[in-house]
C-alpha cells in the first residue's frame, strides 16, 4: 500500500472517532504569518501530495518549498497528527485574512471548534487580532496563543533573554484580557491561555520552529540557546529538535475540544431550534445515526466537478447520492460526490458522519450559509451570520 492510500484510509478510520477529530481555524492580523504557519504544518505533516513534492524521499526543504501557497485558495486541509501514540485528524479550514470579509472570517468559524491565534512578536497584538478574537470567541470557539516571528526579536531587535520573555508576557495578558472580555461567562477561566500550560506557543512559522515552556522543559532549550541558534544563523538545528508542526498540532490535539466535546456547548449557540428534539440531539451528542444536519462555510467551483459546498457534519451522517434538501433556499438537491481532505486535495468516500468536514458535489444552488438536512427529514436552519467587522477608525 502506497504512504497515500494509508493516509487516505487512515483519515477514512479517523473521522468516524470524533474523539480523535480537532476542527480549527488559524487566525490572525494581516502579515503577522497565517499563510506560512497553514503551508509549514501541511509541510510539516507530510501532507503534500507526491506529485508536489516530487516523491516521499524529498527532502524537507522541497516540500516546504513546494507547500508554499498551496493552503490559500484550499477551503480546508487535512493532517494526521500523533500526539501519545493516538493518530488525531486535523481539518484546518480556510479563514480569510482580510478584515473586508469579516462576514467570510464568522462563517468559517462555524465550522471550527478552536483557533490558533497568531501574533507577530515585533507588532504585538494590532486591531484584527482583536477582531478575530472576537469573532472566534463570539462562535464559542476556543483560542490557543501562538507568538510568531521570534527570529525577528533576536535578529533585528537584539532582544535579550528577559525582555523577549517580557514581550512575550506583554502580548499574553493582552489576549487573556480580550479572552476575559469576550469569551462566554462560563469560559472566561477555562479558557485563558497559559504560558505554564503550554496553551501559548512562541516561534518562527518561517523557520520552522515553535517552542512552549512544556517543550522547553522537556527539551532542556532555553531562551538563552533559541538565541544562541538564532544569532549563529543556525535556525535549522532548532527546526529540527522542536518542530513547528510537533509543537503547533500538540497544542492543537492537547488545548482545543474535539466536536464531542465542543459541540455539547456550541450547538445551542449557532443553532436555534429544540435541543430536545431529534435533530437536537443527534448535534449535541455528534451523532452519525441521527438526523442530517450540515452548516455549509464555503462554495467553490471546480474545473472537472462543478459546485463544491464545503461544511461542517454536525449531526447525522451526510451520503454519496442522497437526496439533501437546502433549507435557506427551500430546494433539493443530490449530493452526487462527498468527499474528505487529504492535505489540500478531495477525496471522494461514501459517507461522511458528525464531527467532520465535507466537500459534497452537487448541492446546485448552496450558498456559504446554507443549512443542509435530510430531504425527508427538515430540520430548522443554523442561525444567521451576524456581521463583525473591524471597529471604525476616525481619521482626523
Ligand atoms: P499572513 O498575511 O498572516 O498570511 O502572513 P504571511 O504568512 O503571508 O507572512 C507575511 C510576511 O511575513 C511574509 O513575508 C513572510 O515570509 C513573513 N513571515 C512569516 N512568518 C515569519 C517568521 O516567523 N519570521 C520572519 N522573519 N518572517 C516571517
């Protein structure tokens, strides 16, 4: 069996243990490093497909450089992570980086259950990570903290060791107190991130490196060598003892809910119909046996396929040829193909059950938005996207 077909089948065993599924979106100010942290995970994790990265023996290098790019246009990737000797399936959805589609950045977190924040260390936090942080926290989606573009304090700084950790410790109780303002009340503690507890990563998404206190203590690297490495252009050494993707998808894996989780306190917020009734339930519990429901985040269209709706399964269990209806815009349709990621490519299965992330091929008509169920079984439509966008800025 090719390293692919095991890959595929792997995701194909995964996404029927939503315990083992992570749903997340990366999130950040514009330039502070979204596109090279999605590129150097799927790099990272060994999910670019053989054709781009020449064959499976090339080397690290080649496939970052071939990964460059590759997740901007992708709805969602997919990676498998292990993380304690358990395989995980990560869907990383596409958020858009510009605040002028804001409405686009709200959507996209309705199909996420947690979001790795980013934050360049040299600007700190800027007015869209606010706005980002409140979009994610909004949709009861839980954020990590990552600091990136580390080499720059050192390089161009000359930043010592204690005050890159003030820096560090600046930036944090920054986003702890937007977390505090924003999050639900019962969240506002559970979801503070933590230095301590590796829920704040630092590093350089560029150099492909990333390093919490945790991984420090583990590792023995301090602040003192990340700076040794730095200024002795020796950055590759440290890519390799703490690699970004190692450290970013074990904070993934460790801090941010799977659906099962997630769900049980997200359902009611973007969805309100009966929690008591069937449909209700089958969401709360992610329940593949229950009724169809599925929240449609992105429309694209492809050269061979035609319509592709990306979304999220959050009740029931979606099937290749079924019949669908869409319920915003009254119509039914046939979901001819669905489909799974494998990195960034499509892969075509028979079903796709609660928890996970479909393409599905011919839902004619769907728009981002679009509430899909059962035809034979409607259910009440996923609430509408109210609208955050940047706060207005007067100029003088
Ligand atoms: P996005 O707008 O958030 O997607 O940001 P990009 O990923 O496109 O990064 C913006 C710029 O910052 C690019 O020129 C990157 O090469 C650069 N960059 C990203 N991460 C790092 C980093 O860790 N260190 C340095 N020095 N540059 C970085």
């Amino acid at each position: 069996m090719s390293r692919r077909t095991k890959m595929i089948e792997k995701i194909k065993e995964l996404m029927y243990q939503p315990k083992f599924i992570r749903n997340i979106g990366i999130v950040a100010h514009i330039d502070h490093g979204k596109t090279t942290l999605s590129d150097n995970l799927l790099a990272g994790a060994g999910m670019i497909s053989e054709e781009l990265a020449g064959d499976a023996r090339s080397l690290d290098f080649d496939e970052q450089e071939s990964a460059r790019g590759i997740t901007i246009d992708a709805a969602s990737v997919s990676m498998v992570h292990k993380f304690d000797n358990n395989d995980y399936l990560i869907n990383l959805i596409d958020t858009p980086g510009h605040v002028d589609f804001g409405g686009d950045v709200t959507r996209a977190m309705r199909a996420v259950d947690g979001a790795v924040v980013v934050v360049c260390a040299v600007e700190g936090i800027m007015p869209q990570t606010e706005t980002v942080f409140r979009q994610a926290l909004k949709e009861n989606v839980r954020p990590v903290l990552f600091i990136n573009k580390v080499d720059r304090l050192i390089n161009e700084l000359k930043l010592e060791p204690e005050e890159l950790q003030n820096r560090f410790l600046k930036i944090i109780a920054e986003a702890n107190k937007l977390i505090k303002g924003m999050a639900p009340e019962d969240k506002k503690d559970e979801w503070k991130v933590d230095v301590t507890d590796g829920s704040v990563a630092f590093g350089s998404a560029y150099h492909n490196w990333a390093i919490n206190i945790p991984i420090m203590q583990k590792s023995g690297i301090n602040f003192k060598d990340i700076i040794d490495y730095c200024d002795n252009e020796n950055q590759k050494e440290l890519a390799q003892k703490v690699p970004i993707t190692e450290v970013l998808l074990g904070m993934v894996v460790e801090h941010l809910p799977s659906p099962l989780v997630s769900q049980a306190y997200r359902v009611p917020t973007i969805w309100d119909g009966d929690i008591e009734t069937e449909e209700g339930q089958a969401m709360i519990h992610t329940d593949s046996e229950g009724p169809l429901a599925v929240m449609v985040t992105n429309v694209s269209i492809d050269k061979h396929a035609g319509e592709i709706a990306t979304g999220r399964v959050y009740g029931g269990t979606i099937e290749k040829g079924s019949e669908v209806f869409l319920v915003g815009s009254h119509a039914k349709a046939r979901a001819q193909q669905v489909g799974v990621f494998f990195g960034a490519e499509r892969v075509n299965t028979d079903k796709v059950p609660a928890g996970n992330i479909v393409a599905i091929t011919g839902a004619k008509g769907a728009i981002a938005g679009e509430t899909i169920c059962d035809a034979s079984k409607k259910i009440k439509e996923f609430e509408g996207i109210e609208h955050i966008s940047e706060p207005v800025v007067t100029v003088a």
